[in-house]
C-alpha cells in the first residue's frame, strides 16, 4: 500500500480536528440549551483527550513497537493536542479558572500546550540546526568527545619547540584556550547557543599571525581546527540538552496535569451527584 503523502496527512488532520471540535461545540451548547451539564462533558472530553495524548506520547518513545510510522503517531499527538485546546476553552468559564486548585490546574494546563507549540517549533527547527554543522554526535558522548578534543590540544602544545615564536602562542593557550578546551560550555551559552566565542579565539588566533613563523603559523591553523570542533561540538550538546529538557518537563507536566484531572472530575462529580 502506497504511503500517505505529509501533506495530504496534514489536510486530513486539519480536517478531522476541525470537524471534532465542531461537534464538541455543538454538543456543548445543546447542553446549554437544555440546562443539562454541559460541563460534565466538555469536562469528560477533555480527561479523555488527556489520557489519549499521554497514551500517544507514550508510542512515540517506542518506535521498536511495529504499530505504524512515529512520524503518523506524532501528527496525530500534534492535532489531538489542538483539539484539546478546543475543548478546554469551551469547558473553562475563564481561561485561568479561580480557586486554587483550578487556577494551579488551568497553569498547568496551559504549561504543557505551550510546551507543546515550543516542541511543534523544535521538531521543525533544532534538526535543521544540527545538520547545519559538522559532525554527527550522540548525546551520552559528548563528554567524551570534548575530553578527547581537550587531549588533542595539550598533545599539540606538547609536541611544539621552545623557540621564541612560539612563546606568543603558548601564552595565549595557557590564557585562553585552556579555560575553553578544559571547561564545560556556560549556562548562558547553553541557553543560547552563539559564535561569539569561536569568532573571539579565531580573531585573537588570527591576530598573532604577525608574531608568528611558518611552523608556528601552522600549529596555530590546529588550534583554529580545534576550537572550530570544539564550538560545534558545544552546539550540538546545547541543542540536544534543549530537547531533552523539553521532552523531561513536557512529560512532568502532562502527567501532574492529568492526575489533577482525574481528582477535579471526582470532586465535580460529587458534588453534582
């Protein structure tokens, strides 16, 4: 059978979501109209749709289980979430509701869809991102990987003459290359990732060209290489970290907000009953 194509896969989604929520609108003002509780069903609905998306979040992280493209069951995670979104609106008196508890509910509510729209926006952009620089790296070898460009910049200290050009260089690694080969990257560069520091090192670099000779000149082109290798790799650990975050907070937040949907449908049931 011929796969569906993505973006016919995207009209039907938008279509069926469209269509769904309709019905939960009709639905909810019919209810209206007879005075019944209407509440109860928007209310329902949503735990429904709630234990749905964990339900499909949960098949997204097992993509070993022969139960169709991850790529399907994400799209249909993505326009359930809209639907949820729908719904809680119809279902809420006021977007933050009041009370503590469902004030707490509705923040948490709201919490993880706009977690869900950053991971919609990640998904479309953080791969671009990562193939937009050199090398391929698994996050638990990161470490690993900067130990080794670390070791590879002392071996090249080490091998270099004690020649007095070479005394500019190996004062500018003790004061500025080590710190960067040795340390692990800020938090502010984690929480934006920019080339300021690579541009910063390789001008400097470049600067002592004029105090340099020929073989020196060269060790100088490999510390250049190694601080290029070295920003990339920290690129790439901040743009993995970002995502794993997303995904460890998104999860959190999905599964407090359905417990406290599971114990705000108890309470409203018994006090209707």
């Amino acid at each position: 059978m011929k796969p569906i194509h993505f973006r016919t896969r995207r009209w039907i989604g938008i279509t069926v979501t469209l269509i769904a929520a309709a019905i939960v609108m009709i639905v909810n003002q019919w209810q209206h109209n007879r005075l019944g509780h209407a509440s109860h069903f928007t209310g329902f609905t949503l735990l429904a749709t709630l234990c749905l998306l964990i339900l499909l979040g949960v098949r997204r992280r097992l993509p070993v289980l022969p139960l169709g493209n991850v790529s399907t069951w994400t799209q249909i995670h993505l326009y359930t979430g809209l639907f949820a979104t729908v719904v809680y609106v119809a279902h809420v008196p006021a977007l933050i509701a009041g009370g503590q508890f469902e004030c707490t509910l509705s923040l948490m509510f709201l919490i993880v869809t706009a977690s869900g729209f950053y991971g919609l926006y990640a998904s479309r952009t953080l791969p671009r991102r990562l193939s937009a620089v050199n090398g391929e790296y698994r996050y638990d070898q990161i470490p690993w990987h900067r130990n080794e460009i670390a070791k590879a910049a002392n071996r090249l200290l080490d091998g270099t003459s004690n020649e007095p050009a070479m005394t500019a260089l190996k004062t500018f690694y003790r004061k500025y290359l080590t710190p960067f080969f040795d340390s692990s990257p800020t938090l502010a560069y984690v929480v934006a990732p920019t080339g300021h520091r690579r541009r910063r090192l390789l001008s400097e670099l470049k600067e002592l060209d004029r105090y340099l000779e020929s073989q020196s000149r060269s060790t100088a082109g490999q510390f250049a290489a190694l601080v290029r290798r070295r920003d990339d790799l920290d690129y790439q650990y901040a743009l993995q970290l970002r995502l794993r975050l997303w995904v460890i907070l998104h999860s959190i937040f999905s599964l407090l907000l359905f417990a406290g949907a599971i114990i705000h449908a108890a309470v409203a049931l018994r006090f209707t009953s």
